[in-house]
C-alpha cells in the first residue's frame, strides 16, 4: 500500500518515566507528570529539529535526532519516507538522569510518523507501536509507561514486547531526586556481573511480586517490597552520592529506588519534613502520568512551548 503522508502538523506530549522501581529490573515501569512536547510536520525540504529547554544546544537537530530516527524506523515500517520534515521539541525531562528522556525521544516519534500517515494508526496498533518502541530502545520498561501512562509491566515474547498497565493505589505520591550530575544507561549496564547468587534472584522476584500488589493495592508494604539484589548495590560504586541518598530515605523509613540507570532517585512516599538529601539535586513531587503519549492535531501552543513547566518543585 502506497503512503500518503497528512498535511498540517501533529504534536505529541511524552511523560516522563521511572523504570526497575527497584527488584522489577528491566520490567516494571511509572509514567510520572513531567512531559516533553514535540511536533513535526511533512515538508518539501531537508529535515530540521529545533530544541527548547533540555538539551538545547547540545542534541542534534537533523536525522541523527533520536525523535528522527524513531520517525524513520515507524515511516519504514508504514511502507514510505517523507521528502522532508520539520520537528519542534520542547524538554522538559532531564537528559541521562534515569527518568527516561531516551524513551520519551522514541515513543514521541512512533506516535507522530503514525499520525503523519494516513491511516497510519490502523496500520501500526499501539500493541505494534510499543514493540517497535521497544525494539529502537533495547527493552520496554521504560517506553511501556511512555506509551500506555500509569503502572505498567512489560515483558518480551519471541513475537516481541508486551505490557499490561495497573491502577495504582492512592498513597502513592512519588517525589523524584534529580542530581546536576549525568548517568549514562550503558556504563550502568557494565556494571552488573553476568550471573548473580540464586539466593538473591529468589529474594528480589519475590519482593517484585509483592511490589505490583504494593502499588495497586497495598502502599504500606511499599518499603519491603522494593529491597533489590539484582542491580542497585552493583552499580553504586558509579554513583555513590545516589547509593547513599536511597540508603538515608529507606532508614527514614522512605521506600526509595535508583529510578532506571540513575542517577535519579525515586522515593514512592514524601520525605520526613526537614529532610536533606546531602547532594546537589533538585526534588519535584510529580504526579503519576495516567494518560501516556497523546498525539493531537496543529503546532505546540505557548504553554507546551514553556520549558520551565516541569512540573511540583520544592
């Protein structure tokens, strides 16, 4: 089937997202209320990426664009590329800081190249979209959340990536700990061995189980149910000052994660009043995201273009 591409442009909002939640490694996701706006539209010349906010100046602004070459990888699947494209990102999500702005950057464009096509979402599903997100990604428990909002949890099947997405219990109020300083996802990687004691695998999939009913039934089982073995102790001679604030908070009775790679850190509940966090970060309580990526018709409006809008600071 040939592709016919829409005219006018397309936007989409991205939620932030917090992937692991601690012993869910790889598979457990929550899309938070932080939000990059982006917008593209067809042209007839070269593509063109202009960056406002996080990243500007710093992230390419032609094909290299993670967001463009998401788009192209959707376009390729949808049978056809366009001439040319114009693409408006407006960041609000940290860059390298474990909330998922790699994630965000991919389902962005996935949802917009199918909007920009004709029929473009009968063609490619959302089961379909998050399998392609997943595959540009590397693994789904980040662009689960992106996509579907909410809770989710995501596996990968011979067919590709799948997720379900949960209700979460009222009590979960989370509050993220952003450092000035970066983590990058792959040198977080290297840091965990190859095999880990069977001992530990048992504990952290059993204190993944109670997690899910933790988050969707049950917030005052929050603090035992996010003890992890599998990563987080592996990667903190990394990223020591995040290893010690996670440390303070689950002390003080916080039930508190590495959010992804880090070096963000996830608490599920507030801080005791007069907490300090003995680090250079600063701390957003931030809803959680219900709604995921939602694509609408026209160009980003003046609040989607105001970057500072990121969200409940303290």
């Amino acid at each position: 089937m040939p592709t016919t591409f829409e005219t006018g442009p397309v936007r989409v909002r991205v939620p932030a997202t917090s992937a692991n939640l601690g012993p869910g490694f790889d598979a457990l996701g929550l899309a938070l209320g932080l939000h990059d706006d982006v917008s593209a539209e067809v042209t007839t010349g070269d593509v063109r990426v202009t960056v406002t906010g996080q990243g500007a100046g710093e992230l390419p602004a032609d094909d290299r664009h993670l967001v463009v070459r998401a788009m192209r990888a959707t376009f390729e699947v949808l049978g056809g590329q366009p001439p040319g494209l114009s693409v408006e990102c407006v960041n609000r999500i940290p860059q390298a800081r474990g909330l998922g702005s790699s994630s965000a950057a991919i389902v962005a464009g996935v949802q917009l190249a199918r909007a920009l096509v004709v029929d473009g979402t009968r063609r490619m599903d959302d089961a379909a979209a998050l399998r392609l997100a997943a595959e540009i990604e590397g693994h789904p428990d980040n662009v689960a959340p992106c996509l579907l909002g909410g809770f989710t949890v995501a596996w990968t099947e011979e067919s590709g990536a799948r997720a379900v997405c949960l209700p979460v219990a009222e009590g979960v109020r989370p509050t993220v700990f952003v450092p000035v300083e970066r983590g990058l996802t792959a040198e977080a990687r290297a840091a965990l061995p190859g095999t880990v004691p069977h001992a530990d695998a048992a504990l952290t999939a059993g204190r993944a189980a109670l997690l899910v009913h933790a988050l969707t039934s049950e917030p005052a089982l929050l603090l035992p149910a996010t003890v992890d073995r599998l990563h987080q102790h592996y990667r903190a001679a990394g990223m020591p000052g995040t290893y010690a604030l996670v440390t303070a908070l689950r002390a003080a009775g916080v039930p508190a994660v590495v959010s992804g790679a880090g070096p963000t850190v996830l608490a599920f509940t507030e801080p005791p009043e007069g907490f300090e966090p003995g680090m250079d970060c600063q701390i957003w309580r931030l809803p959680i995201d219900v709604s995921g990526a939602l694509v609408s018709r026209g160009r980003l409006g003046h609040a989607e273009r105001d970057p500072v809008a990121a969200g409940r600071k303290s």
